[in-house]
C-alpha cells in the first residue's frame, strides 16, 4: 500500500489542507453547515423527514446556489412553509466514465476506518455513507465546536427523475469548467436538507438581509519537530501564501491575494479589518456576499474576479437597501461592520483551538499512520536526515492509542482549517420587537444590526 492512500482510508478533510508533497494526498469533500439546533428543521414532532420524497415535480422549486467539489447547493424558491429558507446539498459525480452506485452498503466504512474511529461504535456499524458523515458532525466536531452552533442537518428523500430534472434545470447557470468536471449523481437516493443562513427565518415583509461567507483558512504556522529542513518554510509562511504562490504559477489566479489569515485570527480588531479588506478586495472562492439570498459579490462557482472599480461600484449601489451612508462609503462602512462582528463574536477562537489539535503536522503523523496499518514506513525508508530519522523512531515506538490520537487530531483539525463562517446582518428597526440575536451599532452609520454568526465543516469520505 502506497503513502499517497493514508486518507482514502479515512474519514478525511479537504483537498486544500493536504500538502501537495508525495507522501500525503486527500480525497474529495463532502460540506455541511453547523446549525442552531435540530428545531431548526423539525417545527412539529409530527414531522418525519424520511417520509418526505421529492420527486420531478418539485424540481422547478429549487435553484442554483452554487457549488464545491463534491456537492451542489439548491435553494428553496417554492411556497410550501415546510422548505421556506431551506437549502438542499446534492452529491456530485465525476466525468471521468467511472460507475456512480447508491451510497448504500454491507459496512459503509473500511477495516482501517472502523479502526481508527473505534470508540464511535454509531459511526462504525453504518452501512450508509451519509449517515457516516452526519456521525462524524455528531460524535467528532459538535464536543469540539459550540452545540448551540452544530447540527448536521437531515435527509430527505428524492427520486430519480428529481435529481435527473435538476441537473437539466441547472446546467446553463453552472460555470463551465464545474460542468465538465462533475455532474448531478442520480444514483443517490437522498440529499441534505439544511437551513439558508444567508438569511435570517421569517423576516419581515420588505426586510432587508445581507451575508458574507468567509473561508478563513489557517489560522496558525505548525510548529512540529518533525518537519524537515527542506520543509522548514512552512514555520514562517502561511499555507494560503504558498497556495497563492502556486496557484499564480498555473495560471489559476491572476495576481496574489493580500490576504493573510494570521490577521484574521489575531484578535486584534485593526488587523482584523484589514483581513477583511483584502478578501474584499481579491476575493477568489474565500468571500462571498449576499442580498436576501442573493450573490451580490463573488462567484456561485469557482474563482471570482478581483474586485475592480466596476464590480466595487455595483456593490456600493447594492448596499443602499441595507447600508444608510452616501455614495462611496457604504462599502467601507459594510465591511467595517463585518470586522466588527467576527472580532465581538469571537468566533474563531475555538475554530483555532480545534485546528492547533495538529501538533505532529502531517510529517509526524504519517509515520503514526504506517503503525496503524501495521506497514513499513516508506517515509523513514527515504529519509537522509539522520536526526529527524531518530526523532521519528520516537513516534514508531509510541502505543497504537497514541498513534490512533494522532491520526484523528490530525484529521479533526484539518478539518476544522477548511471551515467557512457566514455571517449574516439585518438593521434593527425601533418598531422591531425584541430580538434574540446579537447586536452591533455601527458609528458610521449609526445604525443598529442583528447578527449572526454560523459555521460550516468540510470533511470527506471514500
């Protein structure tokens, strides 16, 4: 078995977290968004989700959101209150001539998977691969991340032909390049139902909304000894600069970003602001705004164009509805106000305590992996630098519950740097009732929002 297998064995995280160095790859991803509660969807205790099946009829109730890597994201546009502010997440399926099955099987995960996750005995009888990933929200990320925050969502089923219809319906307003990688899967016979948080639930008639999506990335540089002199760049480098670095080289942006996630994560509101600033302006697929649900800024797929002055102007006039300040600073005062509430909110500190779970950095824990597979290290067998070689015979000689640790910490806190926040605002109104979110007055402005801050997990599965 070849190192580049490690995470095919496992539940994994996303691509953009693996490092691209021959010893380690990741497998593609799988997205749920960390709700409130489970009341979110189930407003009577008559209602059973699993009774519901969507079938071609409801099809023209569903448009394109946007999408990832595995999943396409549909929202509700119908009128039945049962899906009012509700998305669905359909899995996707490669181009590539390979024969796409249902999801169902004997034993969903591997001998090496049901090994690693052991003491999760939900997770390791499943013979559903969805259910699978719903238990990992349940049982791995939730005691990690608030509660009041996570939930892992609900299936629902759906024929054939609903997902046959969709994938008709949605195929000139995906980008190109998504549609020549993947397509609808038709062979699954449920989707992911979950709550649009690029709203707030039963607003007001004539109430304006806006959103931001934010993919914070890294927040920290790894630290391990066991990373190797040629390697040693990425303990004073981020690995969204290096990304960026490469990603010019291919021709996949077209200039680099200014962003740096350190600041993001530094606590320090200036550093913040500017953290956000740059998003703004090179916002690639990192940062995305919406109006009632609506992209306002960024691209529904792939990378967005940076924000030049005629973007920056179609913004500052969409803001008029949500933002009270003349022309030319509502984009400032807008973006001032996003800063404002990821610094009040703290919501990255326990993002980034999760993430630093990944003391070992992927150069320690592949040589855990080896000993949990019970095969020689082909690592070691290519090292040439005798002092991390013995650092590492360390990690060889270390229990299988060490090893098990290891691997999972690594795996949870990759998991958690492909995070993505949405955070949504609405003005408060003096004639509102009294609110049960959070608040921020805006100097600039001198208005009022209620927020709300929401997460989303990225995590994948073979």
């Amino acid at each position: 078995m070849e190192a580049a297998t490690i995470t095919q064995l496992f539940i994994t995280p996303y691509t953009f977290l693996s490092y691209d160095e021959p010893v380690f790859h990741l497998s593609p991803t799988a997205k749920l968004w960390l709700l409130p509660s489970l009341s979110t969807f189930n407003t009577s205790k008559s209602i059973c989700w699993m009774e519901i099946v969507l079938d071609q009829k409801d099809s023209a109730d569903w448009t394109y959101r946007g999408e990832g890597a595995v999943n396409l994201v549909l929202a509700y546009t119908g009128s039945s209150p049962l899906f009012f502010g509700k998305v669905i997440r359909i899995q996707k399926a490669a181009r590539n001539g390979s024969h796409c099955t249902s999801v169902r099987s004997v034993v969903a995960l591997s001998a090496h998977e049901r090994l690693l996750w052991r003491d999760l005995g939900d997770l390791v009888s499943c013979t559903d691969r969805d259910v699978v990933c719903q238990m990992y929200v349940q049982h791995v990320m939730i005691p990690l991340l608030d509660s009041k925050h996570v939930d892992a969502g609900v299936h629902i089923l759906v024929t054939r032909e609903f997902l046959e219809t969709i994938e008709k319906n949605i195929l000139s307003q995906r980008p190109a390049w998504r549609v020549s990688a993947g397509r609808v899967n038709i062979h699954c016979d449920s989707v992911l139902l979950q709550s649009d948080h690029s709203i707030f639930p039963q607003g007001g008639e004539g109430e304006f909304c806006i959103s931001v999506e934010i993919k914070p990335k890294w927040g920290c540089l790894p630290t391990s000894r066991f990373i190797s002199k040629r390697n040693a760049i990425k303990k004073s480098v981020t690995r969204f600069r290096m990304l960026q670095a490469w990603k010019l080289q291919k021709g996949e942006i077209s200039e680099l970003s200014d962003y740096d996630p350190l600041d993001l994560f530094s606590g320090s509101q200036d550093r913040i602001y500017k953290a956000i600033k740059d998003l703004f302006s090179t916002p690639q697929n990192n940062f995305r705004v919406f109006l009632n649900g609506s992209l306002i800024l960024g691209t529904e797929g792939g990378y967005a164009v940076d924000t030049n002055l005629e973007i920056e102007e179609a913004f500052e006039d969409a803001l008029q509805s949500v933002i009270q300040r003349g022309n030319g600073f509502r984009t400032m005062s807008f973006l001032q106000l996003v800063a404002e509430a990821v610094h009040k909110s703290g919501c990255l500190n326990r993002l980034l305590d999760v993430q630093k779970l990944d003391s070992f950095d992927i150069e320690g824990a592949i040589h855990a992996y080896y000993d949990i597979i019970s095969e020689p290290c082909l690592v070691c067998r290519q090292m040439d630098d005798d002092e991390l070689l013995k650092r590492c015979a360390t990690l060889h000689s270390a229990h299988l519950d060490q090893s098990l640790e290891i691997v999972r910490n690594y795996l949870t806190a990759a998991t958690a740097k492909d995070c993505s926040l949405m955070i949504t605002f609405r003005p408060w109104h003096v004639d509102c009732p009294g609110s049960t979110y959070n608040s921020i007055f805006v100097e600039s402005t001198k208005q009022t929002f209620d927020y709300k801050v929401r997460s989303q997990v990225s995590y994948a599965y073979c």
